[in-house]
C-alpha cells in the first residue's frame, strides 16, 4: 500500500522533459465490430434430375468431384426401348418391302398404259400407293427417331460447371423421370451470414468484412443484403476472393462492422507502466503530470484510453522514465 501511494504522488511531480512530443487528444472515430459465424455456400446449387424413368446402370461421379457443364454424370437405361426400337425396324423393313413391291406395279402398270392395255386411273392408284408407302417410312423413321432421343436422354449430364456436393443414389436404383441423381454447386462461392436483426440499420452493402479463416485472415465484402428477415435475423452475403470450396456448409468466424463509436487514442510509446498501473504524461497548468489511466485494445499502433483522459488533453511522449517496468 505503500508502495502504490508513493507511485500515485508521482503522477503529481512534474517530469523533465528530454525530447518533448505535445499531442492534443481528440476523438478519433473506431468501428464498431460484431463477431457472426458465416457459412460457405455455392452461388447456384443445381439438380441433376434424371429424364428418362428406368435402372440407373452407370455411376461416375461421388461428393466432392468437379465436374465441367455437359460432363456425363450416370446412365439410364430403360429396356422397353429396345424393344420399342426393334418393332419399328422390323415396321420399317415390311414398308419397304411393301414401297419395292409398290414401285415395281408402277413401272409395269407405266409399261401397259403405254401399250393401251390399262388406263391411267389405274396408274393414279399405283401412283398414290407408292406415295403412301413413302409417307408411312417417312413417319415410321421419325417415330424411331424419337426413341433413339429418349434413349439418349438417359445419359444425366452435369447441369453446370462445380463441385459435386450430394449424390443421393446408389448404381442398380429404379429411378423415375425428375428424380435427382447428383446436386452441383457451381457460379463461384461466397459466405452467407445470418446477423440479428438490432443491426439490420447499421448493414451497408460494399463493407469491408474480416474473415478468421484460422491459418490466415482474409478480407471480404458485404455484396448483398437481403430484405427478409427470417427467425429475427437479416441474411446478407459476402463476397471473399479465392474463398476455398472444399468445404461447402462450413462455418467461419466473421467479424462485420454495425456501427462507430467516438475513442481517445495515444501512441503505444505514452503510456507508461509502473508498479503494475498505467500512466500517461500529460500537460497541466504549464507543466508536465503523469495521470492514471485504464487503457483498452490496441488500434494501428495506437493504444485507446477507456477513462483518465479527455478530449482536449495534451498528451506528451518522450520523457525519461518512458516505457515499461
């Protein structure tokens, strides 16, 4: 205890001044910080859905793969399709046969109505029967056409370009059409934040946003803030650059400005340490005092002072006895 008033009498002595800095303390604006949890997410999340109903027979993706747009993902196949295809060839080859026979009537029936043995309503008929015929393959060709395509169908192609983030079916399933074979998260990445809602009014779009990413910091922006508020909290999304995609959903600490708060900062060299209490020389009726104060955290080098100082002040750094005991 006596110790601790001798030291306090000290802050009452006048000091002598070696090399004399003076600085007026005035109030310097801080931004006011609020630590949320933001999780990655992917910009678009799109299903590979399944088009054609039957066994999914190929599998060539797993979680975590990245796939490009248009890349295979799995095959379908239907068996009635086969079946389908070998009814029309089978269709096919009686049309054709049938145009050949056809074909064959019409250059004789043109043989004998150039002898005068037949008439040409004759030939008209033979004419239009050929011309049936070639209608019927036609049709018959486009209809295999058309389960050529949905045969086709059953390759699931990748929607867009990303990682694959779920695949919730096994190969040798029954699918039907529109069930999902594969999610793909793709567009890029970003953190989305859900921050309560006091602190809705205090969001500007383009902040800058700290990320504690744990092996090195990184900065991003508040691109997006979305007017909803859902469960009394305000969804926003940050924009971070090269933000890692190898875990989609996790979280990350995020530190987001809502506000600003006026703050008295000295250099780190003022404040002065002895006996365990804080002290800062200051001006005082034309001489040089050591005050107590009770500093905070640390700002750009500059040390903030929660109480024994005030706006106006003359703050003074180097002095002998400057430092730390």
């Amino acid at each position: 205890m006596k110790r601790l008033l001798t030291t306090l009498a000290l802050g009452l002595l006048p000091m002598a001044a070696l090399a004399e800095t003076s600085t007026v303390l005035q109030p310097t604006p801080l931004t006011e910080w609020k630590a949320v949890y933001g999780r990655i997410e992917a910009r678009d999340r799109v299903p590979a859905r399944v088009r054609l109903g039957g066994t999914l027979t190929e599998l060539s993706v797993t979680e975590g793969d990245l796939v490009k747009a248009g890349q295979a993902l799995a095959v379908i196949v239907d068996e009635k399709l086969n079946f389908q295809l070998s009814a029309i060839d089978a269709q096919l080859l009686s049309l054709k046969s049938q145009l050949e026979n056809a074909n064959t009537e019409l250059k004789r029936g043109e043989e004998l109505l150039a002898r005068g043995v037949t008439t040409v309503q004759r030939l008209d008929a033979l004419r239009t029967q050929v011309d049936v015929l070639e209608g019927q393959i036609e049709a018959t060709q486009a209809n295999r056409r058309v389960v050529e395509q949905q045969a086709a169908e059953g390759t699931v192609l990748a929607p867009t370009a990303g990682r694959v983030l779920d695949v919730p079916v096994t190969k040798g399933a029954v699918l039907m059409p529109g069930e999902v074979v594969a999610t793909i998260g793709g567009g890029g990445f970003f953190l989305r934040l859900a921050i309560p809602e006091r602190h809705a009014t205090s969001l500007q779009q383009g902040a800058g946003i700290e990320i504690e990413t744990g092996a090195q910091d990184a900065k991003g922006t508040l691109a997006r803030i979305y007017p909803q508020i859902e469960n009394g909290r305000v969804i926003a999304d940050v924009e971070v650059p090269g933000l890692s995609d190898a875990f989609v959903d996790a979280r990350v600490l995020v530190r987001i400005p809502v506000g600003s708060r006026d703050a008295l900062l000295i250099p780190q060299e003022a404040l002065l340490t002895r006996s365990g209490l804080d002290f800062v020389a200051v001006k005082q009726g034309g001489e040089t005092v050591l005050r107590a104060v009770v500093p905070g955290n640390a700002h750009n080098g500059d040390v903030e002072i929660l109480t024994g100082l005030n706006a106006g002040d003359t703050v003074v750094t180097g002095y002998e006895g400057a430092g730390h005991e």
